[in-house]
C-alpha cells in the first residue's frame, strides 16, 4: 500500500454561533482529501481532553490517521466571530501556540508522496527545520501559511515567521497565500510576494481572492479562475481556502497540473463554491 499524504498543522474545535465544529486549516485539508479520494495522514497537536476527542472521533469518521503530537496545553480551540461576510477568530492558549513537534516523525515525511502545510507556527526556528530538511521538496511540498494577526502578536513574531515562509517558499512546489497573507506578514500585495517567491524557487503560486476567484502563478506566467455561480446561498467561508488547497493537492496527486494549472485551479474554484454553501469547513464536494 503507497504512503498516504502527509498534512502538517493545527486541528481545532470551532465553536461558531454557539456549536462545537472540529477543525482548523490542516485538519479541513486532510479531510477534504479523503473526501476526494486521496488517502491523508494528519500530524496535528492534539490533547487528551474534550476537544481532542472530538478532534479523533471527526478524524476517524472520515478515514484520516491521526498523528497526535505532544500538546502541553491541550487541544487547540478558536471562537469564530462574524465580521460582516467573513469570519476572525480568537485563539485559547493552545490555538496561540500550534506547535507541532515534528521531532521522530523524519522517516513518515520523507516516505509521504506529498508534505502539506498549512498553519503552522513557521516563526520558530524549529518547526521549519524539519520541513527545509524534507527531501525532494520541490517535487512534493505544499505550504499555505494561513497567518493570523492572534499568532504573530510577539516582538519580532512576523518578522521571523516571514523568514521562515520565505525559506520553505523557495522549496516548495506550491504555496498557497492570500492577499491578506501578504498584508499581515510582508506588508505588501501578495502579487510581489508571488513574484520573489517565484525568483526564489517556487514552483507555483496559487493566489486566492475570495469571491474574485483566483490565479496560479508560475515562472511561465498565469491562469485565472473564478468562482462559479451556484443558486444556494452562501453560508459561511469557513473552509474555502482549505478546500481549495486540498482540490489543489489532489490535482498535484493525479499529476493533472503537469498538462497546466488551468483545469486544477477551475476544480478548486467549484470545490470552494460548494464548500461555502454549507456550515463549517467541512470540503463539499459540487454538484
């Protein structure tokens, strides 16, 4: 049997609107890849307590081998705030934290097929140095940084998370970011993040803008998608930039991105129009 994807990050309980909803950037990209066929393996911070549990028992339910590490100050759990369209969110101790500790885990990211990042705590020198270890990262590394003002609050914070984005950038084979991404960690638009990352290495930049659909850059050029129209309402974002890297992925799992990034990027674009016509940041599958 072939290695599952390997997914890095947070898991967390959202408590939106007065309910407990299991989430948080990687777990929703793990969960959207077994949703779409692709085998995932999820190495999150994960606590025995409450939200743990809830955090094994979604993992379990939907087909994802969890990879618990150390969690000092239990699970991760964030309250979502509605701001307008959107949604902020405000962090317990250990959401602020997200530390995972990759040590031991070397041999299970060097054997995955694909290394998917998403919002991992990369202003400490140690959670990125097992990632720029990773061999054949341009071939199989995915990053989504999903900076958050809550995490980079420190003295310093944003500046050393912008130097480690910027290393596992230029080793990547795709990463994901936002023009708010690049506000909060560059003070810039994200077109000029996308365009030094290229310089650096990168292999594509996936660029989303919410409802204006989004761009992958390449040292080549670009492709435009935008979102499709459906007829249910939109319920909530949550989720849509998760779905669109886990539709990215899976893309990247099927090798359909070595014929051109426009067919991938158009299947993302209606994943996370249907994701956002449900509750939540469970992925959706379109009609």
């Amino acid at each position: 049997m072939s290695e599952p994807v390997a997914v890095v990050g947070d898991a967390l309980v959202d408590e939106v609107d007065g309910a407990s909803i299991v989430g948080g950037a990687a777990l929703n990209v793990a969960v959207g890849l077994a949703r779409l066929g692709v085998p995932a393996r999820l190495i999150a911070m994960v606590g025995d307590d409450a939200p743990g549990r809830l955090v094994r028992e979604h993992c379990a339910r939907h087909g994802v081998e969890l990879v618990a590490t150390a969690a000092g100050q239990g699970t991760a759990v964030a309250t979502a705030v509605r701001d307008g369209g959107t949604m902020r969110y405000e962090f317990n101790d250990a959401g602020l934290g997200r530390f995972v500790d990759l040590a031991g885990l070397e041999r299970l990211l060097a054997a995955a097929p694909l290394v998917v990042v998403s919002c991992l705590a990369l202003e400490h020198e140690a959670q990125v140095a097992p990632l720029v270890a990773l061999p054949r990262s341009r071939e199989r590394l995915l990053l989504d940084p999903n900076a958050r003002p809550a995490y980079l609050r420190e003295p310093g914070a944003r500046e050393r998370f912008a130097a480690g984005l910027d290393l596992l950038a230029s080793r990547a084979l795709l990463v994901k970011a936002s023009d708010e991404d690049a506000e909060l960690v560059y003070e810039e638009h994200v077109d000029d993040s996308a365009t030094r990352w290229i310089a650096s290495g990168t292999g594509a930049v996936a660029i989303t803008r919410g409802p204006a659909g989004a761009r992958i850059v390449t040292g080549d050029g670009w492709v435009d998608a935008l979102v499709p129209s459906l007829e249910a309402p939109i319920v909530d974002t949550i989720g849509a930039g998760d779905a669109v890297l886990a539709s990215l992925t899976a893309s990247v799992m099927h090798r359909d991105h070595e014929g051109g990034w426009a067919g991938p990027l158009g299947r993302a674009m209606a994943v996370a129009a249907a994701t956002t016509r449900s509750a939540g940041g469970l992925l959706q599958l379109p009609d």
